[in-house]
C-alpha cells in the first residue's frame, strides 16, 4: 500500500522579513561531570561544554544576544546584513547566528587568517569573506569605513558586530553561569565553589560576573581568569594597579589575543571583595591541556580553551587558587572551546611541547591520558 507523502511545508515567511526573527542563535550546552578530570585534579571537575554551541564556542551566546537586540529595535520588515571583522571565533559566531536568522553575513578579515578559519567561515554560511590588511584593526577599518559604508549608500540596513566590548554582549554570555546554576541545582549538587573561565577582551568574565552578581553568588565563588604568557592584558593590569595596554601580543592563543581589556572586566576584577583571581600560564601548558582534553575526554578545543583544562593537572588548580582544593569541592571549567583546532595541530603541540609533561607528578595510571602518552 501506497503511503502518501507529505508535502512540504511552506516556507515560514515571505521574503521581506526575516525567517526566524526571534530564534535563538545559541543552544542549553551539558553540564558534564569528567572522571578523569577530577582524578587528576583531585576534586570535583564540571565541564560547561561550550565547545558544543553552533558555533563552536560560547561567543554565540554574547554575540547572538547581541544581533537579537539589533534586531528588536529595527522596524519588523527590516532585513539587516550582518557584518564582522573577525577572522575568529566572534566572526564564525556572527555567521552562524546570522544563517540562524535568516539574515546574510559578510566577515573581514586580515590576510593573517588561516585557511582552515576562512573554510569555516564559508561552511557556515557567510555571504561573503573578505580579506583586507595586515592586522584586524586593518581589516576592522576597512569593513567600517569602506564595505558598511557601501551597504548603507545602497539603502542597506547594516548591523556591526563587536567582538568582545558591548554589555549585550556580556549580557548573552552571563546565560553560560545562569544555566550552570540552574543545572547543578537540578542535580542536587548546590552551587559551584570555583569558576575557571579564559580572558581575552574580557567579555566571557564579564558575563560570568554578571551571572554570579544577578545570583548572588559573587561573594561565595572563587573564579579564575586565566590568561596565556604573551596576551596577559587583564594580568598586567591587575599589577599595574590601572588598566593598560600590553605592547604587543606573542601569545600563540590568538583567541586571547586582546591588548587592553573592557574596563569593565578589569572593574569586576578589582573591585572591593572581588573574589577573581588573575592566573597565567605559558602556551605550552595551553597546548597539554588540548590534548589531554582529547585523550581523557574526546573532546577537541583550541589553545585559549585549553588554558583552562591545563589547570586540572598536575597540582595547577592549587597553585592557581593558592590554597589546598578539598575532594568535595565543585569546580566548573567553562569549556569555551574554539574552532582553531585541528587533529593535526593537536598533533604539532604534542611534538613541539610535549616536553612540559616530564618530570610530572604521576598518579599511577588513574587518568588516562597519562597512560596513553608517547614515550618520548
Ligand atoms: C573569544 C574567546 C575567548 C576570550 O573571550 P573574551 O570575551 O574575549 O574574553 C576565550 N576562548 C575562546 C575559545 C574564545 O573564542
């Protein structure tokens, strides 16, 4: 017997308004408690799996919240272009939310930017990559003053998309702690004790802060706002006693690779019982944390992500937090994953930094990514 087919469903609007105007452009991520993890780190190791977001990393929360807002104060039938100027994670989320929406997407980017990032860019549905100057204040300047200004001269209603510096911004990503609170009292496991987070702009610690403060829970959680050696702008602030600019950046995690701060983070970092606690750690121990993620929990992220996981091993955590971690205790690492990463990059950091695992505590076997290390 025949069974009839469905026909397809119409499409779910006209041509002049967007597709989904109030799509979200992010998803609820898991909240995974590793085994291995916190072997190694000897206390209780919650991973927020950021890396799992569709645009591979938590800057679709910030960044999709961002566009929503936009979009909420244009009229109805408005049909914006969206545009970016970043060649990484703030412009695959910029595409990624725009294909969500039904709306088109240009990037500019500087002709630093890898092919693997450029593939991704054109994967996700970007209309059009452009790549214009040396550095991204280059390929900023020309997206602003060349590319918008040619949208808007044909009647085109553009939105520009900041990467890290704007309170809705700060606002999308503070969904990240809302949800890990929510998650851990559905589980009966309380709230957290201490929040690991990576800074770059400092927009990811800004909406963290901004979750624990609408929490009330500031006063009570330790959060680590861990930098690479060569992009330690928000360190290097917290030492000078004022917000300043580092020279230059020589960090391979270029994720992190912001030169000043939002003054905004550095506020939430300084302020009057403040319980953030600036760390820093060389790219060789972001690289160990990249592939002892893979090998211990399948998981591929890029070095400003793996600069987090470095500190679950090899006594870290305790150094960072600078007091003894009790087995009780609950630590959420946020997973904010990135999409600079390759097998075979994993691969070269092993080779060209394998040599930091040497001389390692060992603990005899439990984690298993010690067990499966080469021999070197
Ligand atoms: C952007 C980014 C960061 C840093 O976030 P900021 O908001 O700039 O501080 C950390 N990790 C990953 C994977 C990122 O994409």
């Amino acid at each position: 017997m025949a069974v009839p087919i469905q026909p397809p469903s119409p499409p779910a609007s006209g041509t002049t308004s967007p597709k989904q105007q109030h799509a979200q452009p992010w998803i609820t991520t898991p909240l995974k408690e590793s085994a291995a993890l916190s072997k190694a780190a000897g206390c209780r190791i919650f991973l927020k799996l950021e890396n799992l977001q569709p645009s591979g990393s938590f800057k679709s929360r910030g960044i999709g919240h961002y566009i929503l807002r936009r979009l909420a104060a244009l009229p109805p039938s408005t049909r914006p272009h969206i545009f970016s100027s970043s060649g990484g994670n703030a412009g695959l989320a910029a595409v990624h939310a725009s294909t969500a929406l039904g709306l088109p997407a240009t990037v500019c980017v500087p002709l630093s930017t890898k092919p693997l990032m450029i593939s991704k860019l054109h994967a996700a549905g970007a209309l059009d990559v452009v790549a214009h100057g040396a550095a991204w204040a280059e390929a900023d300047a020309h997206l602003r003053e060349v590319i918008i200004k040619e949208h808007e001269a044909k009647g085109g209603v553009a939105i520009y998309t900041p990467p890290f510096d704007h309170p809705d911004i700060w606002t999308g990503n503070s969904t990240v702690v809302k949800e890990v609170a929510a998650q851990m009292q559905e589980s009966g496991d309380g709230a957290p004790d201490v929040l690991i987070c990576s800074v770059g702009g400092g927009g990811l610690l800004n909406g963290v802060m901004e979750g624990l403060d609408s929490l009330d829970l500031s006063s009570s959680v330790d959060v680590l706002a861990v930098e690479t050696a060569g992009a330690e702008s928000l360190a290097a602030s917290m030492s000078a006693g004022s917000l300043i600019s580092l020279p230059k950046i020589t960090s391979q995690a270029t994720s992190l690779g912001a030169v000043r701060v939002a003054s905004k983070a550095f506020e939430y970092a300084t302020r009057e019982g403040s319980r953030v606690r600036s760390f820093v750690l060389p790219d060789a121990e972001a690289a160990m944390g990249c592939w002892r993620l893979a090998d211990d929990e399948r998981l591929m992220v890029e070095l400003a992500c793996g600069v987090n996981v470095a500190l679950c091993y090899d006594g870290r955590l305790e150094k960072a937090l600078g007091r003894k971690v009790r087995p009780e205790e609950k630590v959420v690492v946020v997973l904010c994953g990135g999409s600079n990463v390759t097998a075979e990059m994993l691969h070269q950091w092993r080779e060209e930094f394998g040599w930091i695992e040497k001389g390692m505590p060992e603990t005899g076997g439990k984690v298993p990514s010690e067990v499966v290390k080469p021999v070197v």
